[in-house]
C-alpha cells in the first residue's frame, strides 16, 4: 500500500480547531429583574425561567436558564411590575434577549454635554429674566440661561414673545420672534421715566378716552402727557385698538 499524502494528515488535524471556534458565545446577565424598580423602555434585565416538561417515563422534570429581556417603550409602563418570568406579563412589557451566561458589562454612559458659550453682547448689564405669558414691546430685552435676547422689532410679531412656544433659545420657533445678543455680565441699570416740556397753552385737554373718535389735530391728556392726533392720512389710527397714546404703536 502506498502512504497516505501528507496533505490529508495535515487537513484531518485542522478539524477539531475549526470546529472548536464556532461556537457560538452566549452574552452575560443582566441585572435581575426586581419587581417594583424604575424601568423605562430599553432598559435590560435578566431573570430565571422554569420549564417543567414529562419525559418518556411519564415524570416531569423541570429545567432553568437565565435570559436576559429588554424593556418595551411601547409598554415601559408596565416593566416595574410585569415579572418577565411569568409568559404573560412578559409578553405584555418585555422581549426576550435570549440565554445568558455570567454577567453584563456596565452600560456604556455618555458624557454630558457642555451648553454652548457665547461672547458678551454689547450692551451694559443683564435683563430681567423671560416670563411665559408677559407682554415684551418691540426691541425688548430678556434672559434665559444667562444669555441675552431681544424681541423682534417687527410690527406685531412681538405678540409672540411671551408665548411658551417660542421662549427664546429653548423652543422650535424662537428665532421667529427673536434674536439672540450674547452673554452678559451684572445688571442693567434701570432708566428713569421720560420728561417732556410743557405744552404752550393754558391747562390740560380731556384725558384720552378709547372708546372716543378722534380727527386730525385733536389733543389729549395721558399720564400727565399732552399728545396730538397726527395729519391724514395717519389721523384714521388715531381711535383705533393697539394705537393708543404711548404704546407700542402710537408713532404710527
């Protein structure tokens, strides 16, 4: 008999450590399932499963493994009391993850962010803080967040600026009705109410009435300030709602 080629002998030995590296290797535990704990979707535990099944003798016989099982978000409501070793509280808030062996590697944390830093704005100071539901004028200042924003200068767009939805830098729309300035240091310091001359002329007109009509040249009385109803085609504005003497619309 000739010998066997050298080759085969060498591919006959190979076998075992080929077949050896395929198995497959299980991933370790999770923390046990503990009825009660905080879980929110995507949150991992593990726990033991019992099966009880009769062998051909006619005796039962009960086995276990430990799986691991991930939170539902759809049904997180459920994870703190929902045992996933019960079959059906587990299919109500859990999925099964599979064998586990040994235990799970923390999770891996991210680090935190850090929120973006802005150059001090131009102006003197800080302003007072933003307040949901206040009403801001054109060109007014808030703060949030030690950063400073103005509200839009834009006709009625103001309107906007006290709204929940567009709190400055924390909202979808927020640039819509304003515009960031920076950060700042300090407070501004408050201004003091403005003067004007006396109107030649003796004593004060009627006080402004809002529910009056008002024609080009028709004088007023307004918080101990003389103020004059503008030449047509302005004059029309001159009783209308949201241009009363010194509001936000009044110069119009």
């Amino acid at each position: 008999h000739q010998p066997l080629p050298t080759t085969m002998y060498k591919s006959i030995a190979l076998l075992p450590l080929l077949t050896g590296s395929a198995t497959a290797q299980t991933p370790g535990c999770h923390p046990q399932w503990r009825s009660g704990t905080s879980y929110t979707g995507g949150s991992l535990v593990s726990t033991t499963i019992y099966t009880t099944t009769t062998n051909s003798d006619g005796d039962e016989v009960t086995t276990s493994e430990k799986k691991n099982f991930e939170c539902q978000t759809a049904n997180e409501a459920h994870c703190p009391q929902y045992d996933p070793a019960v079959p059906a509280q587990q299919a109500g808030a859990w999925t099964d993850e599979g064998v586990c062996t040994g235990t799970a590697p923390p999770p891996v944390t991210s680090i935190p962010t850090t929120s973006p830093t802005h150059p001090i704005w131009s102006g003197a100071g800080c302003p007072e803080e933003w307040v949901e539901g206040a009403e801001y004028d054109n060109g007014e200042l808030a703060l949030v967040d030690g950063i400073v924003y103005r509200c839009s200068e834009e006709q009625f767009v103001n309107g906007w600026c006290g709204n929940g939805g567009y709190k400055p830098g924390d909202s979808q729309h927020w640039e819509t009705a304003w515009t960031l300035l920076g950060g700042c240091e300090g407070t501004i310091a408050p201004t003091g109410s403005p003067t004007w001359d006396l109107p030649s002329g003796l004593g004060c007109p009627e006080p402004f009435d809002e529910d009056a009509s008002y024609e080009e040249g028709d004088k007023v009385e307004l918080q101990g300030v003389v103020l004059q109803c503008k030449s047509w085609p302005n004059s029309a504005w001159c009783g209308r709602t949201g241009y009363e003497p010194l509001g936000p619309n009044s110069d119009s």
